[in-house]
C-alpha cells in the first residue's frame, strides 16, 4: 500500500486526481523514469479522464507519493518519456 505526503494529499485533492489513478499509475505505469535512487517519475494514460496524462512523482524507500499532476506536455508524446 502506498502511502501520501501531506503536500501530496493537498494536491491530489486539489486537481481532482483520485486515488486509484494514482495508485494504477505506480503498480501499471505506461512509462516510468528513474530520476535517482530516491525519486521516480511515473506516467499513467488516465482514460477516464480525456486521457490526459498523470505524473505521479514516488519515493521508493519510503513508498510514498511526493506529488501528482496532469502533465499537458507529456500527453502530446503519448504519454512517453521519450518519443
């Protein structure tokens, strides 16, 4: 089970991201990109939601959700890191 910063939680509220996306995005991600041993980005495709793309940034030592957002950017590649 995941968990969530505090800043995390406000923001997902916020912009109306629900859990369960979040969490699809983690344990399913369409793309995903190792920033250091400490971070790491994930993209999920959210086709519930005009398939935009979600951007969920992870700490694996802690397990938690630092943050997420909808990447308008990424959509436009596919929801791809690289292209």
């Amino acid at each position: 089970m995941l968990s969530f910063s505090k800043h995390s939680l406000e923001r997902i509220e916020e912009r109306g991201i629900k859990l369960e996306w979040i969490e699809d995005g983690v344990k399913n991600p369409d793309d995903f990109s190792k920033v250091s041993n400490m971070e790491v980005h994930f993209l999920k495709t959210i086709h519930e939601n005009q398939d935009r793309c979600l951007k969920v940034v992870f700490n694996p030592i802690s397990n938690m959700v630092i943050t997420a957002f909808f990447d308008r950017g990424l959509r436009k590649r596919g929801c791809n890191f690289e292209v």
